[in-house]
C-alpha cells in the first residue's frame, strides 16, 4: 500500500513538471532554427539578408543595416549602377583634367575649382539642363517600370550595347566591382584634393 501510494505521488510531481518542460523545449525551438538560418558570405556572423539570395550580379549578402527589406531590391540595384557608372566617368574625368587633358575652349584650372567656374561663366546651367533632360526622359520612367511591371528589363538595362557585349553575368559582375570601387576612389579623390589643394596624386607637399 505503501508503495501504491509513492507511485501516485510520484506520478503526480511529473505530472505537475510536464508543461514546464514543454514550455522549455518549445522556448528552444525557434533559437535552434536560427542558428541554422543561412549566413552572409561578406560577414559570415550575421545572418544572410532575405531579400539577398544570391541570385543577382555581385550579391554577396553585404547588408548589414537591412535596408533590402525596406527598399526594393530592383530600385536599389537601378540607384547603385548609375551610381557606379557615373563615378567610374568622374574618376576618370577628374584626374584627367588634373593632368592637363582639358578642352581647348575650357578654362585652364583644377577639377576642384572647375565647378565654381563653370557656375560664374555658365556651362554649368547647360549641363544641369542636358543631365535633367536624361533624368526626366529615362531615370525616371525606369524606375517607375521596375516597381510596376514584372516583365521590366533588368535594372540598368536601357538597351544601350553598341559594341555588343552582352550581359552575361561575368560582364555584370566586372561593372559592378570596378563601379563600386570607384565610387570610393571619387570620394577619397574629391576629399584629398579639398584636403590637400593640390593636383594629382592629392598629396601634400605636391
């Protein structure tokens, strides 16, 4: 009877432990399925980015603030080619003018100084005017057709291949690692040249 009686009880204390336990094993549940989430390949301790599945031309996962799941991927991708390409231009451009490769009708100065000069003696008014014309006639329009239409051409497509290259995504990946890095090197070259007051290399003591 005895024994009877520490059997009910037992029986009963584990019982009474039951949903503690369950409440553990269902708490550790979602931890154990995060750990095996995918992680970023450009900061392997951080898990991958949803929106960021590899399947675009130089996603490495890189995103760390999460703006793709605020942003559309495809506006971000248009936003950072023409970036990309604008400052692979202004590179080249700005040091070639530092250099002395200048058009004969141009003022004689620096890239630093030019546009200030070019404000007072008005090119710089035609040039707004031919730049905005481009935005108006084609940024804009794509931007409208990436969010709307899923049949869109890729971001940074305008159809524009004279030499006929292509887009394989080799070339895609090239285009987007030199204009990434060139976006940096503009940055840096317009900041040293502020800096410094000096020519290419924007050293000082030049």
């Amino acid at each position: 009877m005895a024994s009877m009686s520490a059997l009910v009880l037992l029986a009963g204390q584990t019982a009474a432990f039951a949903p503690e336990l369950s409440a553990v094993v269902s708490r550790a549940a979602p931890r154990s399925s995060l750990s095996m989430q995918a992680k970023s390949k450009a900061i392997p301790f951080l898990d991958q980015p949803p929106a960021l599945d590899g399947t675009m031309a130089g996603d490495i996962g890189f995103d760390p603030l999460l703006l793709s799941n605020i942003i559309p991927i495809k506006w971000a991708r248009e936003a950072e080619l023409k970036h990309a390409r604008v400052c692979m231009l202004a590179t080249l451009g700005w040091v070639a003018v530092d250099l002395g490769f200048t058009m004969p009708e141009a003022p004689k100065v620096s890239s630093l100084a030019a546009h200030d000069v070019t404000v007072d003696k008005g090119p710089m008014f035609f040039l707004l005017l031919v730049i905005s014309t481009i935005e108006i006639v084609g940024g804009i329009p794509k931007v409208f057709q990436l969010l709307n239409d899923e049949d869109a051409a890729a971001p940074g497509d305008y159809k524009f291949d004279p030499i006929g290259f292509g887009g394989s995504m080799d070339l895609q990946e090239k285009e987007l690692a030199n204009g990434r890095l060139a976006m940096m090197a503009f940055s840096g070259i317009v900041t040293q040249a502020s800096l410094t007051g000096n020519g290419f290399p924007y050293l000082y003591g030049n």
